[in-house]
C-alpha cells in the first residue's frame, strides 16, 4: 500500500521497542508496527510552530 505521509513528521517508531518504523511498505494493519505495536509519531514541532494558522473560527 502506497500512503502519502505528512511532510511533517519526522519519523515512525515502534512504542515498544523504539525501533524506526519503515513508512514505505505497509503490510500490516495501519498503525501497528512489524511486532503489532502502537506506532508513536514524531512531528517537527518547531517547522509546525511557524505555520500560519489562518483566520478560521472553528466549527
């Protein structure tokens, strides 16, 4: 399955282990790692902090 990934995050890993979760190749369920464990996210918060909010008011 071909996913695109958000620009921002900076990369996968596994909850448990730790280990770099390849996002190339999904042949698992969505979410888990190659172990079936929570995939944690990490972002590039400081590229994320910079970004124009827009002028929405919500819902």
């Amino acid at each position: 399955m071909n996913l695109r990934i958000h620009p921002h995050i900076v990369r996968l890993t596994c909850s448990r282990t730790g280990d770099e979760v390849n996002n190339n190749d999904w042949s698992r369920p969505i979410g888990l790692s190659p172990d079936g464990y929570p995939i944690t996210i990490e972002y590039d918060l400081e590229t994320i902090a910079r970004l124009d909010r827009g002028t929405g008011t919500g819902l």
